[in-house]
C-alpha cells in the first residue's frame, strides 16, 4: 500500500514539473520573437506616431522647398559672382528696331531706337539675333550664361570649342593670350560674325580697344582700376543685350597679356540695378559732367543720371560756311526751309544736364524738322563730338562756328574721368562704377 501511494506521489510530481517546463519554454519561445511581427504581429503604437509625424511635417517641408526654388532672391544672383540673373526673355525677341519709349517734345519726325543706347563707337550697333550653339544640356561651365531665346534665328554662328582647355574661334581670331577661362560664356557680333566664347577672351578684346589702346598695347598700371571697370561695364552692357535675345556689336583688338590679367581678376563681375545686369553704356569723356539719358535719347533710365566727372574737360571746335552747312543739312532732309536768314537756321528748343542740347529745331517755317541735339551731332553733322554743344554765325565771315565738351554722347561712365579717379584720387573700380552709375551695386 505504501508503495503505490509512493509511486503515484512521483508520477504526480513528474506531470507538475513537466507542464511547469512547457510552460516555460512556450514563454521564452514567444518573448524571443522581433516586435515587429514576423511571426505572431504586435503593434507598435510609438513607431506608429513617429511615422505619421514623418509624414505630416515631410509634406509642408516639401512644398517650402519647391517654393524656395523657384522664387530666387536678387541677392543671390549679386552676391555669387559667377551667378547672372536670368530674368524671362520677351516672347519677341528685342531687335535694333524694337523702339525705346520717348517723350515727345513739340514736333519730332524721326523715330529712336534702343540701339540709339550704345556706347559712342557702337551708334549703329544693330548686333545680331542670337543663335544657340548646336549642343544638347549646357555644361558646368556654361551653368552661368546669359538666358538664350527660346526660338532659334537663322543667323549663322561661329560655334567656339567649349571646356577649360580648348580655345574658341574668336580666341584665334583676336589672337587672345594665354588666359584662365572664368566659365561665364557670352554672345557677341564682330566684323559681321557673331561669336559664342568666354567672358575673358570678349572682355580683354573690348578693353584693349576702348581704354587702354593699340593693337596688343601695354596698359598703364596706373590705370589698373579704370580698365577694371571698364571690363566690368562691358560684361554688364553684353549680358544686357544677351538677356534680350540680341549679340551686341563690339569692337575688339588684341589684347595685351597685362590688359588680360587685369581683366581676369573681375571677370565674374558686373553692375547691377534691380537684380538685373544694366545697360551699361559709357563715353570717351563727358566733358566734367555726365548727362541723364533722358537728354540724350528721350528714355529715362533710373542709373544713368548726370554726376560730376570732374577729370576730363575736353573741349573742340569745328567751323563750316553756311553754303557747307546747308549741303549737309539737306543731303538729310531735302524738304528743310534754308531760304532765310542763316542765323535762324538752327534754334535750340531745350537743354538739360550741363547745358546740352536736348532737342535743336532745323530750318524756317517753310519745313523744319525737331530732334535731340545728339541725333544732329551723330547723324547729321558728325564734326560734332558731343551733344553738349554751341554754336554761333558770323555773317562778315558767313561761318557756323561749333564748339564742344566732352567726346562721345556724354551718358554713363566716362573712360576720362574714370582714369582721372584711378590715378589722382586711387578709386577702385567698384568705387567708379557706382559713381558713374547712380544707385547700383557691383558684385
């Protein structure tokens, strides 16, 4: 009797410790499993919150971005140098005779073109619609190129060799010294051929023919700053015209490597008026005051006002008979009135800036013809190197006798006077930029 009693207290104990092992071995099988449930699913109420959080702010930060994107502050584009602003073109391509807005003073038959905006030795520039190199997505190196038509012209182009290594078409044709390419490509028309190459290679040519001088010349390093800035307004008119659709005509020798080096040091550079590079028009010497545009050409343009150009008085004279005179007159307009008395041949309508001529009326009652006292200097008696100008007859003599300050149309910087500022008061080239062109900035 005891010994079953014995054996079934065993047994007993055997099932108890059996269950009690299965049961923790079922316990420790489940807590092994990952929470993520690969096996038996188990929520996870925090990574749940945390995803949906994901969500929630990924959508807001997305869309602030894409606005952040399109929207790009001026700033930018003034404080990156290589950066030019892209401003959108004009669904019509702007051509030499898309007109400028003019204020239409007593009676006024001709018509003025922006190209009437050009820099002196630029009056005709009618430059040429630009054509688009023939090439798929722009490279690095073109990242920062002016805006390019939508459409592309027939006109011709000479394609350059692109990269850091390869020199372009005009680089041969101006015989450009060794050089460092800034990257920056730019359009421009020489000798009738429209040329795509680097902002060194167009800018050194321009100021090697328009301040410093002479074929391959030495520059003077007393100059440095004026020639600087000088290659900075260039950079600044040339993207103008780019970001119309247009070549500008330019005016090129070859360079010196002194005139390269200087301009390699600001060829990222350009003046800027509202986040937009300007038309940077300039003159050979304003006479001791530069004139507001708006005396000039009739359009009034915020940054080209008169302002002091104290270094370069530069006076001319120039005399012709009436018969001379009244030859040239109407060889322009045949159906002038120049019976009379040749005194009242030319009247003076109005002035403006240091004593230009604004508008100057031609002929008698019989036919006479109003316009702005530089179309008469430029178009129709060329003698006259400004349009701030006199004149006088001497009926004893039976003279016209023309004098003249100043050289070239008097708007914008003065290569004189900004000489003048480099060396006698050692202005830098930011210094005479913004001086000559009033409210912008230079970057």
């Amino acid at each position: 009797m005891l010994q079953k009693k014995t054996i079934f207290v065993l047994v007993a104990l055997a099932l108890s410790l059996t269950v009690f092992v299965t049961g923790c071995l079922f316990w420790v099988t489940q807590l092994s499993r990952p929470v993520s449930g690969q096996g038996v699913s188990f929520s996870d109420p925090v990574r749940e919150v945390s995803s949906k959080g994901e969500e929630d702010l990924a959508q807001p930060m997305s869309s602030a971005l894409e606005e952040a994107q399109q929207v790009e502050p001026a700033s930018q584009a003034q404080e990156t140098a290589v950066s030019q602003p892209e401003p959108e073109l004009p669904e019509v391509v702007a051509t030499a005779e898309t007109p400028v807005v003019v204020q239409e003073e007593n009676t006024v038959t001709e018509t003025f073109t922006e190209e009437q905006l050009n820099h002196e030795t630029s009056a005709n520039n009618t430059g040429t619609a630009i054509q688009p190199p023939a090439s798929s997505a722009p490279t690095s190196s073109e990242a920062a190129q002016p805006s390019q038509p939508s459409s592309t012209p027939s006109q011709t182009v000479t394609q350059p060799e692109t990269g850091t290594s390869q020199r372009s078409a005009l680089d041969e044709a101006i015989q450009m010294p060794e050089y460092t390419p800034s990257g920056i490509m730019l359009y421009v028309t020489w000798k009738g051929t429209q040329y795509y190459a680097d902002a060194v290679t167009v800018l050194s040519g321009i100021t090697q023919a328009e301040i410093v001088g002479g074929v391959a010349g030495a520059p003077d390093s007393r100059y440095a700053e004026a020639y600087k800035a000088q290659a900075v307004a260039a950079h600044s008119y040339v993207a103008y015209y780019n970001n119309q659709g247009t070549a500008p005509t330019v005016y090129l020798q070859v360079p010196n490597a002194q005139t390269v080096r200087y301009v390699e040091q600001v060829a990222s550079q350009m003046v800027y008026s509202g986040g937009s590079p300007i038309m940077a028009v300039y003159c050979a010497s304003a006479g001791g005051h530069t004139v507001g545009s708006q005396y000039v050409w009739g359009g009034t343009v915020s940054y080209l006002t008169g302002v002091e150009s104290k270094y370069d008085e530069d006076n001319s004279t120039v005399s012709v008979t009436s018969a001379q005179l009244k030859e040239t007159l109407l060889a322009k307009n045949s159906s002038l009135d120049l019976s009379g008395d040749p005194s009242t041949w030319l009247t003076v309508v109005s002035t403006g800036d240091d004593g230009v001529i604004h508008r100057l009326k031609i002929g008698g009652g019989g036919g006479s013809v109003t316009v702005y006292g530089n179309t008469f200097r430029e178009s129709w008696f060329s003698s006259i190197r400004s349009p701030k100008f006199t004149f006088s007859y001497n009926a004893a003599s039976d003279t016209f006798t023309f004098s003249a300050r100043g050289y070239g149309h008097c708007v914008g910087m003065s290569q004189v006077g900004a000489m003048g500022y480099a060396r006698y008061e050692g202005w830098n080239y930011v210094q005479i930029l913004t001086h000559y062109y009033t409210g912008t900035t230079v970057s």
